[in-house]
C-alpha cells in the first residue's frame, strides 16, 4: 500500500494536460467481434493507439438468447447511458449483468447508473476497495484531480457486487456461454478476465493496457506476478482469438508479447542497476529501453511509475 499511495501522490501531482482523454467528450462505438459479441471501443481509438496516445476505457456486451452482459460500466453516468444506448440498438433483451474488470474507476464508476435488477459481479478485493467509504473518496478525489471536475466523477455512488468471482464463474445468457476468471495479480489484486469461448473473444482490463506501444501500468507493484499472470493469459488464447484490452481497439494474442516482454526486460535491467550500486534517481536516467519506446506517457509512465515501482520490490528482496 506505501507503494501505491507513493505512485498516486507521483500521478496526482502531475498537470492535468498530460491526461489525453476527457470523459466528458468521449464517444463509444460498438465494434462486432462475434456472433452476438461486441467490443465498445473510444472513437477514433485505433488510429489513437498507433500513434501510441492514451484513449478512455473500453469494454464490451454479450448477447445471448435470453439477457445481455456488459463488460465495465466505465467513468461516470453519461458513459454508461452511452453503453446502454448502444446495447439498445442491437437488442431489447435485458441488461441482467455487468462485469467490472477492476475497481478502477473508469471501468467501475457507472455501476450505480444500472437498474437495480441489474447484477454486478466483481473480485472480492474489488468489492472490499468500492465498498469502502473512505477508499472511494480518496480514489474519487484522485480521479477528479486527474481529469478534471464536473465530467460526472462528483456525482458517483459506490456500487459492489452481487456475485463475487476469486476464481471461475460461468454465466448462461441463454445459448451463449461467458466465462469470468481471476488468475491471480495481474495489476491489481482482483482482475478480472472475460471470455465468450464459441467466438473466441477476450477482455483483459488494464493488465493489458492497449496495444503496442503503450506500456502496463505498475501502481499496485507486483511487477513479477503480473508477468506470471499474463503469460498464462497468453498461453491459455488460442492464436485466432480476439482480445479487447483495457483501453484500445481489439488486438490478437501475439500482440501481447509486447507487454510481457517490457516487463520482463524491466526487470532484467533493474536487476543490473542494483547490482551496480545505482540508486533509484540514476536508474531512471540509465533505463531508455528504446525498444519499448513510442507511448505519449513514456516518461510518466516507464520513468515516473514502473522504474519505482520494480526498483523498489527487487531492492526488498
């Protein structure tokens, strides 16, 4: 936790012009990825994310015989209205579920725009986080310094979930299976993953944050699991699969490496920094990695957050 908190006063004190999307102007669109299976993306998100800049938060909905599921409730309430909207122009079947990936709030915030018969489902450390008065004013005071006031974040109530997943739960939307699966840290304690398997269709949430170039974000630590984690994602997709990641256009799983490989180059290097004596300050400057270069955030996110972050776990240890 005195990691994260570090990370967040580090972010937190950081000018607003750095953040490059606003919820209060971002517009989803829906994008077909199986039968039935859709990803809502940020328009204009896939030229975004080639040109390496940040974009909001992607999600998803399932359409099976009987009911829908969403995949994140996203930011505020004006963006979940806007997922809804855009379940409404392909089905009138119900809402019945919403899934969140994390307790972050732009993947988490709008579960309190839902119906109540509306069931949400989450990781238990997820529900121990939004639950939590205290924790979710913090968070929400962060969020807003973040990205402004008067985008929606004010007005957002904690809402937990009805069914808790800390393994594996499978939901029947009537002829359309959808599998949500915790397999251990990934960036936080209690992601979230969703796979529809007869479309092959994967939603990852921020362990993979979008694709190449942008880099994982470490501000809960836990660099080395996240490693573990991930490749067992990736081991476990088969090569046609579609994945949705946190926050960018649909990618398929060789697009992963990109992550899995960044991280693990982090820690080799901050391994030899150590090893030669280099304190924190001079390894930030030591560690270009300009392989992995090319995200708008590089030097806030590589130098200000993961360099910290790795230095400090492999220096505990």
């Amino acid at each position: 936790m005195a990691l994260f908190v570090f990370l967040l006063s580090t972010l937190t004190s950081t000018a607003r012009a750095d953040v490059v999307w606003d919820p209060a102007s971002t517009n989803l669109e829906r994008q077909q990825v199986g039968q039935g299976v859709y990803a809502l993306i940020p328009q204009g998100a896939a030229e975004a994310n080639k040109k390496g800049y940040p974009v909001a938060t992607s999600g998803g909905f399932i359409v099976g015989e009987y009911s829908v599921l969403v995949v994140e409730s996203m930011i505020n309430k004006a963006l979940a209205h806007q997922v809804m909207a855009l379940v409404n122009e392909v089905t009138k079947k119900p809402i019945r579920y919403v899934v969140n990936t994390s307790y972050h709030g732009d993947h988490s915030y709008g579960n309190y725009a839902f119906s109540q018969d509306v069931t949400i489902i989450h990781h238990p450390k997820t529900k121990a986080y939004i639950g939590n008065p205290e924790i979710l004013k913090a968070d929400k005071a962060f969020m807003i310094q973040n990205f402004g006031a008067n985008v929606g974040i004010e007005e957002v109530v904690g809402r937990t979930a009805d069914i808790l997943v800390d393994d594996h739960v499978s939901i029947d939307l009537g002829n359309k299976e959808v599998h949500i699966m915790h397999w251990g840290f990934a960036q936080t304690p209690g992601d979230l993953f969703v796979w529809v398997p007869d479309d092959k269709v994967f939603w990852t949430g921020n362990p993979l944050v979008a694709p190449p170039p942008a880099l994982p974000w470490l501000l809960e630590g836990g660099h080395r699991e996240s490693i573990a984690t991930m490749k067992k994602v990736r081991a476990f997709l088969p090569s046609d699969a579609t994945v949705v990641p946190g926050h960018g256009r649909p990618m398929q799983p060789e697009e992963m490496d990109f992550t899995i490989q960044y991280l693990e180059t982090l820690d080799n290097k901050v391994q030899t920094a150590l090893a030669n004596g280099l304190s924190l300050e001079q390894t930030q400057q030591s560690l270009s990695m300009p392989t992995f270069k090319g995200y708008a955030l590089w030097d806030w996110v590589h130098t200000g957050v993961n360099i910290p972050s790795v230095y400090q776990a492999l220096s505990a240890q």
